[in-house]
C-alpha cells in the first residue's frame, strides 16, 4: 500500500482482496477480487500493475473495486490490482518482472517464436524494459493470466497502463470512444502482448486504458467517470453480443 499513490489503509480493506494461486517469481502472493450483479449478462477482467513501475494503473483498480461494490451494473467483474509484484517492490519499482520479462510481450500469439524476438532486436534494439522472455508462458505472472482467460472466460478485458493518457482498443465490437478524458487512440499491436493475444487472436475484447502518469492517479472525480462511462458502453455494446451468442 504505501507505495501506491491515491491508496489509503481504508480502500484496501474495503477491496477485501482474495489470494488466488499464482505467485510471482520471488514468491509474492497475486491477488483478486470478485464483484458480482445478481444475473450477470457479462464476465469483464480488470487488470492493473502488469508492469510494476505503472503505479497508478494498480491504484485506479483498486479505486474501481469500490465502484464496483456502489454502482449496479449487469457484469461479473474480476480485478487483478496488482499482476506483477516483484516489479512494483523492486527498488526502484521496474517495468519487468524479477527474471527481467516484460509480461506484456510474454503471451502465446502465433509465430512468437519468430516475431517476437525480431521485433525486440530491431525495433526496440533490445531494450531489457521490453524483453519478450525465452519461450511464451515462461513467466509464473504470465501463465496466472493465462489461466484467468481459460477458466474465467472473460467477455471483455480491461488492462489498465500508464502513461501515454489514451485508449487502445483490439479485438471484435465496437471500441469505446472514450473514457472520462482518455480518447481512443488506437497504437497497433505487438508481438506477445496481451491486446494482441486476447483481442486479435482469441476474440475477446481487450480495452488497454493509458493512463496519463505512471505516479499518479486521476482525481477521484475523473477516476468515477472512467468507470461510469465503461458500465455504459458494456451495457450498450458487449451485453446484447454476449446475450445472442447464448
């Protein structure tokens, strides 16, 4: 908690997070919370912290949590504040997790093998913030998420980032044009990353959130309208999808 901005001891009680169980590499719990309507038309995962030194993106989730307990809405949520431990309590906080792997370049899309490294050397010019890993799924973290999207089933994805203060947005639908002051702007995909796995490859929709700074949080105010303005497009966009595929 104290390394997180915008947390409070009172906001993480009332998240009453749960340990799932995956760890990190260095043995660190992963935690989760579930929030349910009573007949829940969607199944939406909300994960933050998937690189440790986005603090902010770990902090929205859990400010999220408590919305999700105030505000009815017709989904299942499931939040993940926090997926990369090791990260946020290296010092100083890095992107990667403890063996060096960023998390979002680790994910099994077709010819990872091949693309992923190529674009890691001549793209980035092997940049060790943004190394895929030696094989996909090499990461305890990785593999947690994997094992969410196999046995959650989520309609929809929502992974939240810092800090380029925008939308990205892949998969099937309708993107959302925005969420409180964070347009969609849509940056391409890459290779391993999750948007690209879940969105293009698997069909779930995975709205990647940008958030301005990576040490902040958005006000109150702004982090509540965000929120808002996502129940609004899932009930207008995923929920009747998901109904006529039942």
């Amino acid at each position: 908690m104290p390394r997180l901005p915008n947390v409070k001891t009172a906001l993480c009680q009332k998240a009453q997070l749960q340990p799932t169980a995956g760890q990190s590499v260095q043995g660190r719990r992963i935690y989760f919370r579930d929030v349910s309507a009573t007949t829940p038309e969607l199944r939406v995962m909300v994960i933050g912290g998937i690189h440790g030194d986005e603090k902010s993106s770990a902090s929205v989730v859990l400010h999220w949590i408590q919305h999700a307990n105030e505000t009815p809405s017709n989904a299942q949520w499931r939040f993940i504040p926090l997926a990369n431990p090791d990260g946020l309590n290296a010092k100083p906080p890095r992107r990667v997790n403890a063996n060096g792997v960023d998390l979002n370049r680790n994910f099994p899309t077709p010819q990872w093998s091949k693309e992923a490294k190529f674009y890691w050397e001549t793209r980035t010019r092997r940049d060790p913030r943004r190394w895929p890993g030696p094989k996909p799924l090499s990461e305890p973290e990785s593999r947690f998420l994997h094992e969410q999207l196999e046995t959650f089933k989520p309609n929809l994805i929502v992974s939240i980032h810092a800090p380029y203060g925008l939308l990205d947005y892949d998969g099937p639908s309708v993107p959302p044009p925005k969420l409180g002051r964070l347009f969609l702007d849509q940056v391409g995909i890459f290779p391993g990353s999750l948007g690209n796995y879940a969105g293009v490859h698997k069909g779930v929709p995975v709205v990647t959130i940008e958030l301005p700074n990576a040490l902040l949080t958005p006000t109150d105010a702004e982090m509540r309208q965000m929120w808002m303005d996502l129940l609004r497009w899932t009930h207008d966009r995923l929920a009747p999808v998901a109904a006529a595929k039942q």
